[in-house]
C-alpha cells in the first residue's frame, strides 16, 4: 500500500524483467504482478511449474491474488507461460525487492516511533 515502494518494486520489475520488451508488448499472459506473485508463490511452496499451474487454474486463492475474479473468469497458466516468465524472476531480483520493502518497513517504523513520542 504504499506508493514509493510500489513505484520501486515495478521499477526493479521492469529494469530487471524486461530491458528489451515495450511495455505495449509485454509478454502474453503475464504482467509484472503476475510474474512477481507467482514467483514468490513458486519459492514460498518449493514447487516446480506444473504444480504452479495447478495452483494458479484450480485453487480460488491464487487466482483471487493475480487479480483474477471468481465469477467468469477463465484464465488459465500454462506451464511453458510460467516457465517462460516466473523464470525470469531470479534470487537476484527478488532480493533486491527485498531491500525495497525493507526500506518501506524501516520508514514506517521511524514514522510510528516518531509518533509515539509526541
């Protein structure tokens, strides 16, 4: 929710995942949040892409968190699209989203602190 880390996070997405694609083009079927969300998902669970699939066609969670509706939405991930795409976010990346977030933790926490003592 907060705007400065969300502006840094798709900056790093986008320098990092797509240095030679316009972003008119993009890659089809997956947008930058797609990507990340799954991608994270795929390392939280410790799971290769054709269970990843799974979980993004036929589990309400994952889809409710690509931004998928529940009522007349068909999209389905194809494992070669997740390979070819969720790829592409490596341990590099991520950890420099990391940082990112931290950084927003660490304002927040100065903020509150600072609140706190008036």
């Amino acid at each position: 929710m907060d705007d400065t880390a969300r502006t840094k996070i798709f900056e790093i997405l986008e320098k990092r995942l797509l240095p030679d694609t316009g972003l008119q083009r993009g890659r089809p079927g997956m947008s930058l949040w797609r990507i990340l969300v799954l991608g994270v998902v795929k390392m939280a669970i410790d799971c290769d892409c054709d269970r990843l699939s799974d979980q993004a066609n036929n589990h309400r969670w994952l889809p409710m968190m690509l931004g998928h509706s529940d009522f007349g939405d068909d999209t389905t991930y194809h494992v070669q699209t997740l390979v070819d795409n969720v790829s592409l976010l490596t341990e590099e990346v991520l950890e420099e989203i990391n940082e990112a977030v931290a950084a927003c933790g660490h304002r927040e926490l100065v903020l509150v602190r600072g609140l706190q003592s008036i």
